[in-house]
C-alpha cells in the first residue's frame, strides 16, 4: 500500500484545520486502494469539544461500515492517535494504523514527553489486535505544525520555544498530548485602562498614518469611557506590542442575521512582535468581550486591496461575507 500517499493526504486536511484555527491534524480510512472516508481536527476547548481527527473519522465510519470491512481498512492519522482515539478506533475494529509524526517527535511541541507504553501489547492483553506503524514522512509531518492555529510560525522556533517552556517549568510537564497548545503566546492580551490611551495612540498612529497623536489620544480617551467599545492591548516585558479595538454595531453589518454583533475595528501588531499569535490573542480577547456582551456573531471588513488583512482574517476563522464598493459625493 502507498503509505506515503495516503499521508499526504492526510497533511493535507491538518494543514487545513489549522487554517481554519484548530489543531494541526488530519486521518483517513483507507480500504481496498481507497479513501473511504477524511476527517479533520475540530477541537474546541473553551466549549469542551475533544475533536481529534481521529476520533471524529471513528464517528464518520460508526454507522456506515460493517465490521469486516473495518477489519481490513488501514486509518493513517497525521500524528501517532492519543489514548482516547486509540481506544476508539480499536472499538471501531480496525487493526492497521498508520502514523505520520511519531509520538516522540510530537512531544517536542508539547510540554509533556512521550509515554514508553508499548501500546500495541497492552491492546494484545484486551483481546485487541493493532498494527501501529510509522513515522511516514515524519518531517513533511512536523512542518504541517506550521500552520498550528493558523498562523504560520516556523517549525524551529515552535521547537525553541517549547525547549524554553520545558527548561522553565521542570517536573511540571503537562502531558495532555494533542490537547496541548504547541505554543502560547507568553502574555495575554488585557482590557485596555484609561490610563493606556496614549500608549495605544501611538500604536494607533502606525496602523493609520494620517492622524496625529493627539487625535488618537484623545479617541481613546473617549472610547474607554463608551460601554459598547472595547480596546485590549498586549504588553510584551518592555514595551506594547499590539492592540484590537471592537464595538457593537446595531446597524446591519455584511453576512450577519443577528444584531448587535461585535465587530474589529482595528487590530495592529508591530512588525518585530509579528508570528507570535498576539493577534490572535487580541482577537480572541474581542471575541470574548462581544460574547459576553451577548452577541453570537462577529464581523469584520478590510479594504479590497489588502491581501495581507484577507490572509489573517481566514486564518483566524473569518468567512468572506462579500466584497463592495462604496461610493460617496458631497452634496
Ligand atoms: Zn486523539
């Protein structure tokens, strides 16, 4: 069987979960030569939503096929499967599982090590039979953990930055597996103070050039008094890196079918502080004010040049809801 074929494909829907903010893993059911069935990961761990591609692609295959074709089918999985789908793809009936990254070059992008359980032998003492084979394009597979989250980082600095986390936090490793986080950004972004104005009016003052200073502050001022705005800033040890400012908009707002709903108004990360998922987090930050605010929705808009802004916004989870162009006279 083309193990590598199957893998890639696999990459693939991992590459593209993570473009849409999960996690960064991918299965397939492969029965005969053919794809059967695909599943990517839709974790979700503010609604406690496990989510792992593997775990969802059991669910997929649970009602359609018969025991004897899962006892020939082989699941190729992105990433050597985590206790939970390993039990349920053994209570599923298949017995060939292929992996792509093993567990040992995951738990480089974990705060946890990998468990020497012999896996397969503990299965044999339940009565299960399972084949767990791989790595299969282990390094192709460790790169597909670029697009973790959906921003893209280089895989190396992933590595150095969970070496850190590893160095500082020894014997305190949290060994939650897929569930954890490769990389957290080392501050979060906070609800921006009266106090902050001016610090966000410079930041302000590099996203929109054509306004002074004191304009800025001035709006600031004014909007850390208005209860239906809210503007986060990140601060890094020395110096703030980056904001987001959202509001709740009544009008009708593109693509929505509820009102009000949170909308970004702003969001600017300086260029040295890029490809940390601080916008993320700032986002995230605007995304929770507007949910307690009670709205279900949340827009945004950028301008039709700026492919930039469109790249993060599908990143980050955004749908396009459509493109205008609007015109104005004075009259
Ligand atoms: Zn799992």
């Amino acid at each position: 069987m083309d193990h590598e074929k199957y893998m890639k494909r696999c990459y693939e829907l991992a590459i593209r979960a993570g473009k849409k903010g999960f996690d960064t893993f991918g299965a397939v059911l492969v029965h005969d030569g053919k794809i059967l069935e695909e599943a990517e990961n839709t974790s979700d761990r503010s609604k406690g939503i496990f989510g792992h591609a593997e775990y969802n692609l059991v669910h997929r295959c649970a009602e359609r096929y018969p025991d004897a074709v899962m006892k020939g089918s082989t699941l190729f999985t992105s990433c050597a499967p985590c206790e939970r789908c390993l039990c349920a793809i053994a209570s599923l009936g298949v017995e060939t599982v292929v992996f792509g990254v093993s567990y040992e070059a995951f738990s480089r992008l974990t705060p946890g090590e990998a468990s020497p359980v012999d896996r397969e032998a503990l299965l044999r003492k339940l009565g299960i039979r399972m084949e767990l084979t791989g790595p299969v394009l282990e390094d192709e597979g460790m790169r597909v953990f670029e697009w973790w989250g959906g921003e893209h980082r280089p895989l190396e600095e992933l590595i150095a930055e969970m070496a850190e986390i590893k160095a500082g936090r020894e014997g305190m490793g949290d060994t939650s597996g897929h569930g954890a986080k490769p990389r957290e950004a080392a501050r979060k972004a906070e609800r921006a103070a009266m106090s902050d104005a001016d610090t966000i009016a410079e930041l302000a003052c590099e996203l929109w050039p054509d306004h002074t200073r004191e304009e800025m502050t001035a709006e600031y001022r004014a909007l850390m008094t208005d209860k239906e705005a809210a503007v986060f800033l990140f601060r890094m040890e020395d110096h703030a890196a980056g904001f987001a400012q959202c509001q709740l908009r009544h009008d009708y707002v593109e693509g929505t079918s509820t009102s009000p709903v949170g909308y970004l108004e702003g969001i600017y990360v300086r260029e040295a502080d890029r490809g940390k998922g601080i916008a993320r987090s700032l986002l995230q930050a605007c995304e929770d004010w507007a949910g307690a605010q009670g709205c279900t929705e949340f827009a945004s808009d950028c301008e039709l040049e700026n492919t930039e802004s469109q790249g993060f916004h599908r990143a980050v989870g955004f749908e396009e809801a459509n493109r205008i162009v609007a015109y104005v006279k004075k009259i």
